[in-house]
C-alpha cells in the first residue's frame, strides 16, 4: 500500500504545484497590469509636464507683450496730441518769422509773449521725446527725416543736397511724426 500513499502524495504534490502555478499567473497578471498602469501614470505626468511649461512659457511671453505694449503707450500714446500740435508750432514760427525790425520795436511786448510761447512750446514737446528735424540749406537729402516737395538744377549746388527747407520735422523719440518738407537739388556734374 504503500504505493497508494505514494500516489496520494504525488496527487495531492501536483495540486500544490498547480495551485502554484495558478498563484504565479495570477501575481505575474497582476504585476503585468501594475507596469502597465505605472506607465500610463508616467505618460499623464509627462503630458501635465508638458503642459504646465506651455502655460509658463505662455504666462511669460504674454507678460513680456504687455510690458512691451504698456511702454509703447507711454512712449508713443500721445503721438496723435503731438502731430495736431505741430501746426501750432509751425504758425507761431512764421509770425516770428515774418516780424520785420520795425514791427519788433514797435510791439516788443506782444512778440516777447510769442517767443515765450513757442520756447514753452518746445521745452513741452522736449520734455516728452519730440524732438525738432531742422535740416539747412547744404545738407545731404534722407529719406528716411525728409520730405522731397521738389527738385530743381540749381548751379553751384550737388544732386541730392537740401536747396530749400519748407517745414520742420519732427521724431518722437524713434519715431518719425513729420518728415521735414525740402527742395532737393537735381543738379548733375
């Protein structure tokens, strides 16, 4: 018998393994699904990684244009104010300018008030990046300061010198608001 006892043993061994073997599948499935679960994780991660360095990166880029726009407007807001004042300026300039000798003795107070008016003028326009282009007789034509309102052969003169200035210009800190208004000589050697 004891050959039934061995056979009992050897049944109740191969139950044992195979109940083992059941065990290993399940824990082997089980950690199948924990890597695969894990990597999963690991994929959210990185998409919400990526993601949050796309909002900062957006955070900053849009913080820099606002800056960039709030200076802007400090600087060029007022340019439109500025380009309806230079007619003022140009105005009180030709009454300066068209004063005879006589005509300053005789009203000396009232052009003091005109020439205190254009230099309050052009301390304000100073004080806030308007700046003068005042270009003379002589000079070298710049299309990028000057307007051409004409061309004329004048002799003793070279092709593309200012043979007559018409209007000031004016920049506003780097920006161009009126071109000065020049005639240009087209005189060829």
């Amino acid at each position: 018998m004891p050959r039934e006892d061995e056979f009992l043993d050897d049944i109740e061994t191969s139950e044992a393994e195979l109940e083992a073997e059941e065990l290993a599948e399940e824990e082997a499935l089980e950690l199948e699904e924990e890597v695969d679960e894990l990597e999963a994780l690991r994929t959210e991660r990185d998409d919400f990684r990526d993601k949050f360095m796309r909002a900062l990166a957006d955070a900053e880029n849009s913080r820099k244009r606002a800056d960039k726009q709030r200076r802007e407007a400090e600087q060029y807001g007022g340019s439109k104010l500025a380009r309806d004042m230079l007619p003022v300026y140009d105005n009180l300039q030709r009454a300066m300018d068209a004063v005879s000798d006589e005509q300053r003795e005789a009203m000396g107070a009232m052009l003091e008030g005109l020439e205190l008016t254009l230099r309050e003028l052009k301390n304000t326009f100073k004080k806030h990046g308007i700046e003068v282009i005042a270009p003379a007789v002589g000079d070298k034509f710049d299309p990028n300061e000057h307007e051409a309102m004409f061309e004329a052969p004048v002799p003793g003169t070279k092709a593309g010198e200012i043979i007559q200035v018409s209007a000031v210009g004016f920049m506003l800190h780097d920006r161009l608001l009126r071109p000065a208004q020049v005639g240009v000589s087209s005189m060829t050697a």
